[in-house]
C-alpha cells in the first residue's frame, strides 16, 4: 500500500506515491533518480545525505518521506540555478574543498544552509560546529572551511 506525498522538489510541485515508511533519502535516490544524495551511514552519523527541507539543513535518512508533505525539498541537484554554479559550489571548486568527493553534496548542502541563518557566526569556530555533522573521511576540512568563508559575501 502506498501514500500520496504532495511537496516540492528543487522547485516544481510533484505529487507521487510513497509507501508509508519510505525513508526521503531512498524516495530520492531509488525512486526519483537523484543520486546526488549520498547514503553513508544510513542512521544519522555522516551527514552524507543532508538536503533542505523548508530551507534547514536535515539528514534525509532520517527522516520519513510522508513527513515532507507540502515542505519545499532542496537537493544537490537544486542548488545551481539557470546554469550558474551556486556561489558554494563555485569556492569547493576553487578552493578545491574535497578529495573522493562522496560527502561533498552533504558538506555543500550544510554550508548553504548555514550561510543563509544569520543566527550562526562567521568566525571559523562557529562555522565548525555548525559543520560538525558532516564527516569527510579524507579529512578535507581545512579546504571546506576555507571554501565556505570564501563563499560568505
Ligand atoms: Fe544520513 Fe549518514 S547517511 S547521516
């Protein structure tokens, strides 16, 4: 059996069937075809599946897919606008802010998400702990956090 699930998608309305215990990550992933979304740990340890939900940064495998009804998803594959790279991705490329890359639509989602709440710093401390639920395995953070601050306008 499955349930309707009305929400927005990177911008366009979709309304499609879910079964009721879809998790958001695997609805992305297997069942609409965007695989930008990583799964790493699968229980919320590695912030590889992060993706806006009403514009906060949230790991989508925790978080069932009937819980978005008629919120606004954002995913990696949202992020750039009218071919032109989001700022974010502009400086990980520039700053070269990653290595095997797998965490990387993870570590850009939450930095998109922190830049735009003025309730987080922007000192390094602050964007740190901010940034903290987003594990790169090849320990790239200093060229992530360069990036971000780069990013900051
Ligand atoms: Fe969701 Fe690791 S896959 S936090």
């Amino acid at each position: 059996e499955t349930v309707r699930l009305d929400f927005t998608l990177n911008g366009e309305p979709r309304t499609i069937e879910v079964a009721p215990n879809a998790v958001l990550l695997d609805v992305l992933r297997e069942q609409l075809g965007l695989g930008g979304t990583k799964k790493g740990c699968d229980h919320g340890q590695c912030g590889a599946c992060t993706v806006h939900v009403d514009g906060l940064a949230m790991n989508s495998c925790l978080r069932l897919a009937i819980m978005c009804q008629g919120q606004q998803v954002t995913t990696i594959e949202g992020l750039a606008k009218d071919g032109q790279l989001h700022p974010v991705q502009q400086s990980f490329l520039e700053c070269d802010a990653y290595q095997c890359g797998y965490c990387t639509p993870g570590q850009m989602m939450s930095a998109t998400a922190l830049l735009a709440d003025d309730r987080i710093g922007a000192d390094d401390a602050s964007v740190k702990e901010a940034m903290s639920g987003n594990i790169c395995r090849c320990g790239a953070y200093k060229n992530i956090l360069e990036a971000i601050q780069q990013a900051r306008v």
